[in-house]
C-alpha cells in the first residue's frame, strides 16, 4: 500500500539508481509486536539497505533519500517483519514541492525582482513576497519518535503539506504493528500558524487499552488525538487543534 501527499505544486519524481538505493542508510526504528504490559522502546539503529532485519515487529524506515536543491526528500516505509520476512508495508511518500527546476527559480528570481521593483516605486506591497518563488521544499513525514501507550509501541510520526502562504503546514500521525499488520493513524494537530511541535505532545493511557495525547493549550490540556485498541480495528478520535 502506497500513500502519500497531495499532488500539488511541483512533485520531483525519484529516479535513484540501483546503486544509490543499496547504498543509501536505512533510519530503522523496531517496535516490540503489540499486546501485554508497556515495553521500554528498542534503540535506534542504522542499518544499510542489504542488511537483515533482525528482530519482529514494526521497523520505521527512512529510504528513497534524493537531495534536489534544498529538499531533502525521501519516504517513510511502516513494515511488520515476522519471522524475519516482510509482512506487511505501508509507504508514506515524500515529494518535493515549489521551485524544483533551474527554469522554475529563474522564473521565481524574476518574480521576486518584479515585486521588489513594485514596492519601491510605490505600487506593490511587502506581503507579496510573503510566499515561496525560489526554493524546493520537501512535503511529506518523518519519523518523530516511540513511546510505550495502551500496552503498545508507538511510532510518533510528524508530517508537513502545503500551508497558507507556501508555509509547510505541520501535522502529526501515530503508527503501530497491530495483529500482524501495519496501523497509520489518521492526521492530527493541523494548526494554521505550526502551534505544535512533536516535542509538545504528552501521550497518555487511560483503561487498558486507550492512547491520548495532548498538548498544554492557553485555557489548559488540550486533547488533539485518541486511540483504543479493540482487537483488531483500532477506533480513532481526532480533537479539535485550534
């Protein structure tokens, strides 16, 4: 299963070779498999791409890496391993986004002069420039962190899309090997302005079987997000982030 952002903007299509994909360093984070008591999150390890996984469980792993100009882009693979062989995969697909071409920057560049000459001679403001002309910007996630919640690991995963004024626009997602299979949770804590950074997110149990995660508003905790895990179809609730 492959998902990804939206197709917006200017989208920068891989075309790694099969060298630059064997070589590139795979970000693998294991989870222990789900059910029982919370479990003190495994270590983090850097794995090349023709190395064995040697545990079961949920493996977060950064891969499809490609610099174009100032993005950075890669996607992020969710796999269940059981037995040390690839069950089940979910991609999130990173893109690159804005000017991503040598002719889209020199386009910008001369956008950015345009505008520039506009607000000296009086008939263009600033807040014209308030957007992105020149640079190639990554959307898509990243692997945040794991925390031990509702008896299971979790992956906290931080992700960003085309915001208001070509401002990446910041959410967060939640993953987790769950009956043998991959759950990505559905997106949470979209604010207009980025008020929330992954580190402001205090994750929860309530019962047995209940991930909450909230964040210190003005008024108090905020719920943005809950989670039960009920066999095999977790049931999600997303608060309200403004």
């Amino acid at each position: 299963m492959r998902s990804g952002p939206g197709k917006a903007g200017t989208p920068y299509h891989a075309g790694m070779s099969a060298h630059a994909r064997r070589s590139a360093v795979l970000l693998l984070i294991l989870l222990g498999c789900g059910g029982g008591p919370a479990r003190p999150a495994p270590p983090i390890e850097q794995l090349g791409s023709d190395e064995p996984v040697a545990r079961d469980g949920l493996a977060v792993v950064e891969t499809g890496a490609e610099q174009l100009f100032e993005c950075a882009r890669h996607d992020l693979a969710l796999r269940v391993v059981a037995g040390g062989r690839l069950r089940d995969e979910v991609v999130l697909e990173g893109e690159c986004h804005g000017a991503c071409t040598e002719e889209a920057k020199a386009e910008g560049a001369a956008t950015v002069a345009e505008i520039e000459a506009g607000i000296a001679a009086g008939t263009s403001s600033e807040s014209e420039l308030d957007y992105n002309f020149t640079e190639c910007v990554f959307h898509g996630v990243t692997f945040g962190r794991t925390v031990p919640a509702a008896g299971e690991e979790l992956a906290l995963l931080e992700g960003e899309t085309p915001g208001p004024h070509d401002i990446p626009s910041r959410y967060f997602r939640v993953a987790a090997e769950i009956c043998g299979k991959v759950f990505v949770g559905e997106p949470f804590g979209q604010t207009y302005a980025n008020r929330w950074s992954l580190a402001d997110l205090a994750v929860v149990t309530e019962g047995a079987a209940t991930a909450v995660i909230r964040v210190e508003g003005e008024a108090g905790p905020l719920e943005l997000y809950r989670v039960t895990f009920t066999g095999c179809d977790p049931v999600e609730v997303i608060g309200d982030a403004s």
